[in-house]
C-alpha cells in the first residue's frame, strides 16, 4: 500500500473527532514504482474503486469522489464504485499529480473530506518504468488525510 504525505486543511473545531475508517483506491493500468504511479502513454489509468472499511461498525458511507489532474478538476461520481477511467492519449510525458477528494458520512461525526495525491509519470513505453525499486502492478492504494466539515 502506498501511503503518500499529503496538506489538507480542516474545518473543524476538533480535528482528532473523526470516524475511524479506512480507505483504498483499487487502480489498474499503472505500475507503482516506490511512490510513483508510472502509465505508459496512451493507456487507460483506471481508477476501478473507491473502498471504505467502517471500523467505527455503526454505519460510515461514501457519498462522492472528485478527481483532479494536475490541480484541474476532471470528473466526479456519487455512484459507487466510485472510481474513473483517465485516457492518458494526448497527455504530455513526464510529472503530473493526480487527487481525489471522498466525502464520508458516519454516525456521529461531522462529515468528512478524505484526500489523497498521488504522483503519476507518463513514459513514452514500457521499458521506460524504472525495472529497480518497490514495484506493483495494478495497486491497492491507501488513502490517508481526512479533515472533517463544519455542519454550518
């Protein structure tokens, strides 16, 4: 699992009163090199799912997932599996960033605004993904700042 440091900034008067769940992002069409997502250019990322693990067992939901590339926002869903297709044909190589935002809804907690970033290299092939390092094809990964929302 890749856990990435991530700057959020919450809006709460009590930012350790948030639902103790966890959450993973299922993603095909990458390699993960150390902390790096690498796409071959031209291919589909797929962002598949969205998963939330409720281990506060009194009821935790996601309501909606936004997706940003490069700080531009490229699409949302309220559907679950929550997840997108990114077509990388046209995309320049090199650096990019992708984020995502998940709102969560628990029983009894404001609601809640996970994010994650994710580093992401377009190579021009194959062969140009790093073949050294912490390699995963198709990865799970996790999602790890959470700030919670004022009800107001």
């Amino acid at each position: 699992m890749l856990a990435l440091p991530v700057v959020g900034m919450s809006s709460c008067d009590d930012d350790d009163d948030v639902p103790d769940v966890s959450l993973s992002a299922t993603i095909d069409g990458a390699t993960r090199v150390d902390n790096t997502l690498y796409v071959v250019s031209g291919d589909t990322l797929d962002i598949e799912s969205i998963n939330l693990v409720d281990n506060t067992k009194k009821g935790a939901v996601i309501g909606s997932a936004s997706y940003f590339w490069d700080y531009y926002r490229i699409g949302g869903t309220i559907v679950a599996p929550y997840g997108m297709d990114i077509d990388t044909d046209g995309v320049p190589l090199g650096n990019h960033l992708l984020q995502v935002k998940v709102s969560i809804y628990a029983v009894d907690y404001s609601p809640c605004i996970w994010y994650m970033e994710y580093p992401v290299k377009i190579v021009a092939s194959e062969n140009d993904i790093p073949a050294d390092g912490d390699i995963e094809q198709s990865p799970t990964l996790a999602l790890m700042i959470k700030t919670c929302e004022d009800s107001d």
